[in-house]
C-alpha cells in the first residue's frame, strides 16, 4: 500500500511538471524602425496550435535570427543586420513568469550583416555568423546573461566560381557538433562547410582541426546545417543548388553519402532553399524552398541516413526563410517574409505530413522563429 501511494505521487509530480512547463514561440522581423516591434513572443496552445502573443520588444533594427539560451531565460538575437557597415548581437531577458522581455546589451558581431547565432550548452558562450564579411566570431556569456567583448574572431577571403554570388566568403550559419566539441560553419561563399574545435574551458574556445574545411560541390551555396540524433550523420542545405547533401560523421569530419534535390523535377533554375531541421524521433527530415516554390520539402530517413523524398507542403505565404519544430515533434511553425505571415502546422508522427492548425499570426517582414519549452 506504501509502494503504491509512493508510485501515485511521482507519477503525479512527473505530471505536474509537464503540464507547469509552457512552451514559448520567439519571433524575430526585418523591421527596418526602431519604433516597430522588432521581436514578438507567443505562447503555443500545444492541443490546438493556436499562437496567443504575450509580449514584444522594439528599440533594436533587424532581429533577423534569434536563439534562446539552454535555461529559457536569454534571448540572443543578430541585429542591425542588412545595415551597411554595421551589425551586432544583442541579449534579452526573457520572464516567463511576469510574460517580459527585456534589452540587456549588445557588442559589435565582429564583421557586417550578422545571420545566425548559436549559445554553447554550457549556456558561456556565444557564436555568430557574418554574411557579408564572412566571418565567426566567439563572445563570452556572463552570468546575467549580458554578452561581454569578443574573445575570437575569424575572417575568411575565398570564394568560389559564381561570378557574382561567390567573389568572396559568406558564412550562413554557426552550428556545433552534437557533443558540442566542434563548431561547423557553411560558407555559401566558398562553397566550404568549416571546422573547429571548441573547447569551452579555454579563454579562446575555437582550435584548428586537421581538417579545416570540407568542400561542397561546386555552385552549391552550402547555408544551414543540421545533425541527426543519433549523432551520426549531418545534413546540409544548399541554397544556390537546391540541395541537401548527406554526409556521415564522426569526430569532427564528414564524409559525403548523398546529395538530393529539395525542388521538385519541374523546377530547373533560380533555386533558393533556406532551412533544415529533423524531427525529434529522428525519422523525418523538412527543408524549405522560397523563390518560385515557398514550400516545405518532406523527406524520411532512412537508418544509414539516406533521403527519400516524399512530398511537399505550402508554406502558406512568400519567402519561408525560418522554420522550427517544437520540442514534441507535434508542431512545425514556419515564417514567411514576403507575406509576413508566421504559419503553424500540425506534424503526423507516423508519416510525416503537415497539416495547418490554428489561425495565422501577421508579423511584417518575419524573419525567423525559435520554439522553447520553459
């Protein structure tokens, strides 16, 4: 009788603590005006999809990427992007209890029109990628969550063979590895995905590896990168070839196994996928594709980590740049630029298919979203 009431309780603690978490939706804008709200957040209705707003922040131009940190209580975002001779990253508190979001500071990016920025595990450290400049930089997170003064910063100068895309390096994302001892970064520009070593006990947490860079083919504009959960393989999504390619990895090095279209057959030209994420079962895969397509390519996965395609879904809108997939794996909420529409999707586990739930939220010139559950 003892056993069973001690069983009760956990299981009813276990329950309490899901059903107290509430999962968070953060929207960053090419808002353009300091006076707009450049960043909205919303809480997700995880029956329904329904997206209820709760609080926004302005002063700060072009949010155009935003992450949030392990613990749920920063948000770091790149700013001043697409301004010319400017960018940053910029911090915020976000308190879930009190629905706030507040500015702590900001510290130069380190190189012109920041795009994305990732927060080690560790919660210490913050990377971002420079599109113009091409260029990673490294900034030390302090306790209260403010971003100190850089600690690295690398700049490249290659670039590849499109005569007007590629004169120079332009790195698209920053990513780590699963166990977060390498940092991965696809060059658009250099047709290159970079390697470093990070290790987050140092002062300057990126180290040289043995091998730097791994090509892509050539024209391919290599843009977001993702790993399977079984940290196995990575996938890369190429923005000027409308392709993902596949590769095995290990200890810091890829090895290419595929390479697949995200377009469909009808599409021959004027490719422009953006993002890629899989779902938390590991099973399905979703790219999307803006210019002539705005939709999300759907593929499964195989167990040696092949692609198969399997269909496609509307975004619903113009120019999906950013998308996510919450922690369940039950939601997908796509942003579509153009339209300035945020859209979210409902995820069949079992075959992967999307389907639209809930209304539309409007936020003009939407450039990303990040999904957290506090």
């Amino acid at each position: 009788m003892k056993l069973k009431f001690i069983c009760t309780t956990i299981i009813f603690l276990v329950t309490l603590n899901i059903f107290s978490q509430n999962t968070y939706v953060f929207l960053g804008s090419y808002n353009r005006d300091k006076e707009a709200e450049s960043i909205q957040v919303y809480q997700l209705d995880t029956l329904n999809g329904k997206l209820t707003k709760i609080t926004s922040a302005k002063n700060v131009i072009n949010p155009s990427y935003l992450t949030v940190s392990p613990n749920g209580k920063y948000v770091y975002a790149c700013t001043e992007t697409k301004t010319p001779n400017d960018g940053n990253v910029s911090s915020f508190e976000f308190n879930s209890e009190n629905k706030t979001l507040t500015f702590l500071n900001k510290q130069k990016s380190g190189g012109e029109n920041p795009v994305y920025v990732s927060v080690h595990k560790s919660g210490k450290w913050l990377v971002n990628a420079n599109y113009t400049e091409g260029s990673v930089s490294v900034h030390p997170l302090l306790e209260n969550g403010k971003i100190d003064s850089l600690a690295q910063n690398f700049q490249y100068l290659d670039g590849s063979v499109h005569k007007e895309r590629q004169t120079r390096s332009h790195v698209h994302s920053a990513v780590f590895s699963p166990q977060f001892d390498y940092l991965f970064l696809p060059d658009l520009g250099a047709d290159k995905i970079r390697c470093y070593g990070f290790d987050e006990t140092k002062k300057q947490p990126l180290t040289e590896t043995q091998n730097p860079f791994t090509k892509t083919d050539l024209e391919a504009g290599p843009r977001h990168f993702t790993f399977h959960s079984n940290q196995k393989f990575g996938y890369c999504i190429e923005e000027m070839a409308g392709a993902i390619s596949v590769y095995h990895y290990e200890n810091g090095n890829l090895q290419k196994i595929q390479r697949i279209n995200t377009h469909s057959d009808k599409i021959k030209e004027g490719f422009e996928s953006s993002d890629i994420h899989i779902s938390p079962d590991g099973k399905f895969l979703y790219a999307t594709n803006r210019g002539k397509e705005n939709n999300i390519a759907i593929f499964s996965i195989a167990e040696n980590g092949l692609l198969t395609n399997i269909g496609y879904q509307s975004t619903l809108g113009k120019h999906p740049r950013i998308f996510a997939i919450d922690e369940t794996g039950k939601f997908l909420i796509a942003t579509n630029v153009i339209s300035g529409n945020v859209i979210v999707f409902k995820r069949n586990v079992k075959t992967g298919m999307l389907k639209k739930a809930g209304k539309e939220v409007k936020m003009e010139n939407v450039s990303c979203v990040q999904i957290k559950r506090i």
